[in-house]
C-alpha cells in the first residue's frame, strides 16, 4: 500500500481506540451525554457520523447534533439539532477522532454504527409516476485539485436516456451550488440541463422539480430524500453523491474511476451495509452501460 494511505489506517484505529474514554457512559450510565459536532465533508458524515449519532439515539445516550446548513432531515432521530456551518471544512477530521471509522482503513467497527432508515422516514405518497423512477445522480466539480474525473458526459447521459426512458421515469440530480453547503469542490458548468431541456423533456430535473415543490419540503436536501426514497434504481457518482445513493435500497451503480474506497474495498463493505443495497462498482462509462443491460 501506498505510504501516503498508512496515516488514514493510523487515525482510524486510534480514533476506535478513543472511544474506550467513553466505556461506562455508552454501556453502563447511559445517560443523554453525547454532543456530536461535525463541520467536514459530506460523504465522510453521510457514511459515518450519522450512523454513529444514530447508534447514540438507539442507545439513549445521544443529546445533540450540530452539523451544516440544511441537515436537518437527515437527524430527524436527533431531539437537538443545529444548522451552524454555511460552508463545510475538507480538513475538519483532521486531528478529529470523535467518530470511530473517521476516515478510510483497510477494516471497519460497526459497534457504534447502526444504518439510518433514511428509505423508511421518506418514503412518501408525492412523487409516484407512472413508471418507475431511475435517479441519476451526477456531479461536474474540482476532484483532488483536479478537472472533473467521476461524471457523466453528455454523449453518454444521451444513450442511457435513449435506452431506458420508456421503461423508467429518469430524475436526473446535479445539485448546484445554491442548493447544497459546498466543500472544497468547486461546482462547475457542464451545460446539460438546457441540453435536457431541448433534447429530452420526459427527464424529470430535480432542480426544477425543487421549484415546483418548494412549499412542501424544508430544503433541497429534503426534496433529494423524499424522491430518492420512491427509487430502487440509481447511477451516481464517486463521493458523497454515491453513499447518498446508497442509502436507499435497491441497486446502485458507481462511477469510480479513482479514490480510496475502491483501495479500501468499500464499495463492498461500509456503502452496502447503508441500507443493504446492491452496490455495483464501474470503473468507467462502459461499465455503466454494460451494468445497466444486466439490471436495468
């Protein structure tokens, strides 16, 4: 293994070790004590904070969450949560080992980590079609101070719409920058929702549905869990777009040409235990396509 991957292993089992501080309060007192603050990134909250305040509701010993704007719904368990953070911090868990499996290693701890029934509090009566839904879930951002990596061009967003629009109804999900609490990813242009608009109007936009529904959900955040919550079938991409997607059921494919969860194997691992969800892994936009023949 690469050395610069050996201090992830390093925080993650030292951030275990910290929780034996709190030994007697989590399995003996168990009174309402813990205060869980988190202001990083997204994925990294989706795919182990949340799991671990959620295991502090079961276990009776959770008494706030603070996290960034628009969380809300995601903590709905949580009795006392505050929407401090406008923006989130990529070098927050640095130096941050309150939450056990903090960051990537080679294994996980699930002791203090139970999967939150995100599909089961939104699954609604609102939006229903007539077929069924198929969410693509893209991004178009900076990747490791790098050009977009993980996303779907145009060409190809154009031969699965083609493919498969008679048999689902496709939502098609690329937050932008006004609707989600950004990180150290820069948001950029791709042009492909004037593009869906002129050339596939049967795509349902999440941004425009957004506007349609405005008065009956909190937040875009909200709006992303009420419709995922209706779906069994997704295509998203690396990141926090794809353990958002995870949690939900059904199956999930992921565009992930690089990153430490494939070093980490944990499209295998932390990502299906999120809702027990098919997790199928693609390494590039021919994967997708041919995925998508086996289970679409």
């Amino acid at each position: 293994m690469k050395p610069a991957y050996l201090y992830f292993i390093r925080d993650n089992y030292y951030s275990r070790l910290n929780q034996a501080q709190f030994y007697l309060k989590d399995y003996h007192s168990k009174k309402k004590y813990k205060e869980i603050n988190w202001e990083g990134e997204f994925q990294v909250e989706i795919t182990y904070v949340l799991p671990f305040a959620y295991w502090h509701f079961l276990n009776g010993t959770l008494k706030s969450t603070t996290s960034s704007t628009n969380t809300k719904e995601f903590y709905f368990f949580s009795e006392n949560h505050t929407e401090k953070y406008a923006e989130r911090d990529a070098t927050f868990m640095f130096n941050n080992y309150d939450i056990p499996n903090m960051t990537h290693s080679i294994s996980k701890s699930f002791k203090k980590w139970a999967a939150v029934p995100l599909k089961k509090q939104y699954t609604n009566n609102l939006f229903v079609f007539e077929k069924p839904i198929l969410i693509i879930a893209n991004k178009y951002n900076i990747e490791w101070d790098q050009a977009p990596i993980n996303f779907l061009d145009i060409p190809t967003l154009s031969k699965i719409i083609d493919t498969y629009k008679h048999k689902y109804q496709i939502i098609y999900n690329r937050p932008l920058s006004n609707q989600i609490t950004i990180d150290n990813s820069e948001i950029l242009d791709l042009g492909e929702h004037e593009w869906l608009k002129e050339n596939h109007p049967e795509v349902i936009l999440l941004k425009d549905l957004y506007e349609q529904h405005k008065a009956e959900v909190n937040s875009f955040n909200h709006l992303q869990l009420m419709v995922y919550a209706n779906s069994n079938h997704f295509l998203s991409m690396h990141g926090g777009t794809a353990a958002l997607a995870s949690y939900f059921g059904g199956t999930n494919i992921i565009l992930s040409n690089n990153g430490m969860e494939e070093v980490f194997n944990e499209y295998t691992t932390i990502f299906p235990a999120l809702s027990g969800a098919r997790i199928l892994h693609a390494k590039n936009q021919q994967d997708i396509l041919n995925y998508m023949q086996q289970y679409y």
